[in-house]
C-alpha cells in the first residue's frame, strides 16, 4: 500500500467534510434530531452513543474497502464487496436512489427555512439549493471534499452556540421537557427509540458508502481519512446531543414546528436567527451537494457530457419534487420507509469482516 504521510491539516479538513455531510437539513433545521431523539426524551442520548459507535465501525469499513481496492465502479463494487453480486446489486442501486431521494428531502428543507424566517415562498429557498448544489458538484467529489471540509467546522460551531443559548434559556427545562414530550403528538420516526436509532442508521448508511467509499479512493493517506472520520462523527455524535437537549428545554415551542432549532433561536434573538437561517441553509448546501453526486456518479463518470447533463436533469427535478410535500413529512416518509432496509446491510458488513478475519488467519487475499 503507497501511503502518503499523515497531515493533521488534512485530518482536520477531511474531518470538517465529515461534519458538513451529516449536518444537511435534518440536523442544521432541528427536524431530524426531533423526529429521531427528542420524541423519546432523555434515553435519547443513548442513541446519540449507538449512533457514534455504529458510525464509526461502518465508515471505517467503507474507507477501508475504498482505499484498498481502489473501485473505478465506486459503490457499484462497494456494495458487492461487502454483499455478494446479487444483494449487492440491489443496494447499489438503492443507495444510488435513496442518496438521490435524500437530495429531494435537502431541497425541501432550504425551501423550508427560508419560508420560515424571511417568509418568501417555498419554492425559491428549495431552487437556492438545487442551483447550488448544481454548480459545486459539476466539479467532482475531490474537490466538493475541500470545498465542505472548509465550511464544516464554522457550520457545527454555529450549530452548537444556538443549541446551547436554547438550553440555557430554555422555555421548559430539559428534565420537564422530558417529561411532556412522551404525552404530546410529536412526529415520530419509530415506535420506540431503540427502532428509532435503528432506522436513523439505516438510512444513513446508504448515504455513507458511496462518499465514505469515495473518499477513501481518492484520499492517499489511509490514515488521514481514518482519523478525519474519528474526529468528524465524534463532533456529530455531540452536537446531535446538544440540539436534542436544546429542543427539550423548549419542547412547548418546538413540537410541532418545521424548522425547530431556527424557532428557538428567534425565540432569544430575532436578529440571531436571520444569522441562523444563513446557517441552516449552508447545511442543507453542504449535505445537498454529495447527495446529488452519489445518485449522479452512479450512473454517469465525473468529467463527462452524460455527468454534467445528469446533474442539472437531477438538480432541476428534484427542486420540482420537493416543493409538492411540506419538510418534515418529506423526512418522515423518505428517511424512515428506508431506514430499515439499509440497517440490513450492516449485518452484511459484519459477516464480510468475520470472513476478512478467517481469511487472513489462513493467509488469504481478502479483496475481491
């Protein structure tokens, strides 16, 4: 293996891209950790654990499978890597669409935070994502990498002040919020919080193999992506807890909302939350752009007439889509329906690494 020497500097950028991804919507909005964590209380931040930990296993095995085999089929061979020809057909293909769907669901939550905070239609926050998410990723997955990697790390800083002004001047308080959320209608991802951790990974799952896989082709050092990815999901793992928090401190005034962090913010500052709304839409940006690439590379190579035609075919569809269905029911349907069978392929990644292991104990290739 030709390994490029570890950079912290590049560590912290590949971090900084880990964080811009997972933040999307659902997390820079609020509605995500609501459906997902804050329903189900305090044993929540449970799943915020579950949620490092599993990432952690996964994305590692996906960089790895990356680095190694140095796929030109992407997640195509990815997928096949890990489930066999036949499984592994059906989730490259399904990932590929999901990550797409999931790019729908992006476009809806700009349109979303800019109906919320400036009170202009929906359909023009939804067509300042697509547009944007069009021109960056024409230029390919090495350099949406750098791009993310930079905004990352201001995006989550933000995030996180936010958050923690809600928790502190919390309407309800977290203990009491607690409380009154299992006896409000909040829209739930899953009965119970355990299947809602279950599902929450599931989904994300397909959106991990293509750009975890990817970066660890294109990243030389190993090591670099392997720590960058340690550092990133930790940040995530961390700032999920804190906007959970933040909601049950003001559950009162969040339940029902679309955007709820951007509704606790102008709840303490109204001038706050216009910086926020800035905020939330460069996380719908950052998130957005890998999305459509995922769905785009699958079926066109980078560089291409047929990829660029693609990205703008994708980019103008799925504005038209996401303005027909409010936000938070786009998440609801979207991210549940393929929670679950994304969460199967994580048994095919722990079977593939026990066969990695017997197969090295016997001194064997384990690459295919």
């Amino acid at each position: 293996m030709n390994e490029q020497k570890t950079s912290m500097k590049r560590i912290l950028i590949l971090a900084g891209s880990v964080i811009a991804y997972y933040m999307g919507s659902g997390y820079a909005t609020g509605q995500e950790m609501l459906q997902y964590y804050t329903a189900y209380g305090l044993v929540s931040m449970i799943s915020c654990v579950f949620y490092f930990f599993f990432f952690w296993y996964l994305n590692q095995n996906f960089i790895y499978a990356g680095h190694i085999g140095q796929y030109e089929g992407g997640m195509s061979q990815i997928c096949r890597y890990f489930c066999g020809k036949y499984v592994g057909t059906f989730y490259d293909y399904f990932a590929s669409f999901f990550c797409y769907a999931c790019f729908i669901v992006m476009c809806a939550g700009g349109g979303a935070v800019a109906n919320q905070q400036f009170g202009v239609p929906v359909w023009m926050g939804a067509a300042f994502i697509a547009l944007a998410a069009l021109a960056s990723t024409i230029m390919g997955l090495s350099s949406l990498i750098n791009l993310i990697g930079k905004i990352g790390p201001v995006l989550i800083a933000l995030c996180l002040l936010g958050a923690i002004a809600g928790i502190i001047k919390g309407d309800t308080g977290i203990v009491e919020g607690s409380k009154m959320v299992v006896e409000m209608d909040v829209m739930k991802a899953a009965p119970t919080w355990w299947q809602a951790i279950i599902n929450n990974v599931g989904f994300a799952i397909m959106w991990m193999i293509g750009f975890f896989g990817g970066m660890g082709k294109t990243e030389p050092s190993y090591n670099n992506a392997r720590y960058g990815t340690i550092i990133g999901l930790a940040v995530v793992a961390l700032a999920f807890a804190v906007v959970t928090l933040s909601e049950l401190a003001n559950i009162t005034l969040v339940w029902d909302s679309q955007i709820p962090l951007l509704k606790i913010i102008d709840n303490i500052s109204h001038t706050g939350a216009i910086v926020y709304a800035v905020v939330a839409f460069l996380g719908v940006y950052t998130t957005a752009c890998p999305l459509l690439w995922t769905g785009v590379s699958r079926v066109a190579k980078e560089g291409t007439k047929r990829y660029r035609l693609l990205i703008v075919v994708g980019a103008a569809l799925g504005f038209f889509i996401a303005t027909l269905l409010p936000f938070n029911k786009l998440i609801n349907i979207i991210y549940v329906i393929n929670g679950y069978v994304g969460f199967i392929f994580f048994a095919f990644v722990v079977v593939k690494n026990i066969r990695n292991k017997l197969a090295k104990s016997k001194g064997q290739q384990t690459i295919e």
